[in-house]
C-alpha cells in the first residue's frame, strides 16, 4: 500500500480526552477537503474518531465542538496537524 500525504478538516464534538492530553474522541459533524490534498476520512461522517494530538498542541475541553485538520496513517490511526484546534462552539 502507498502512503498519500492527505488532510482534511473535521468538525465535531469532543466526547472523550485523553487523560494525558495524547488524543480526543470525536463525533465527527462535518468533513471538508484541505486545498491540494485528498481527503481519506469520508467514511468517518457521522461516526467516532480518536485523533492523536501532537505535542505542544493542548486538548479542547470536553463537549467543545472543535475543527481540527486531521491526516490518515498507514494502519489507520488519525493525527492532528499541529496548528491550533479551533473551537466552534461550547455545547
């Protein structure tokens, strides 16, 4: 399998934190595709996804809704870019 450097930017609900911060639990609202790179994650609309949190970037709160950019690895795991985790709104 070829790895495709991939990104796409996903909204949702934060409904679980990693107690160290490593990774989020989302309900993924929305999914919109990242200028010159294709996106993996369609499947994901509607579902759950943990994302792993690179370091340095601080977890959003629980129930937050979040927008985050967000790429597909070899064996499935999601990681977050390491730019800011926008908040949407507090629900």
């Amino acid at each position: 399998m070829q790895i495709v450097e991939n990104w796409t930017m996903v909204t949702g609900k934060v409904e679980a934190v990693a107690p160290s911060g490593a990774w989020v639990d989302l309900s993924v609202r929305s999914l919109s595709e990242v200028a010159g790179f294709p996106s993996l994650l369609g499947p994901a609309l509607g579902g759950m996804v943990r994302v792993l949190l690179p370091p340095g970037v601080a977890p959003p709160a629980l129930s937050a809704t979040v927008a985050l950019r967000v790429r597909k690895v070899q064996g499935g795991a999601l990681f977050a870019h390491p730019s800011p985790i926008t908040l949407v709104s507090e629900s």
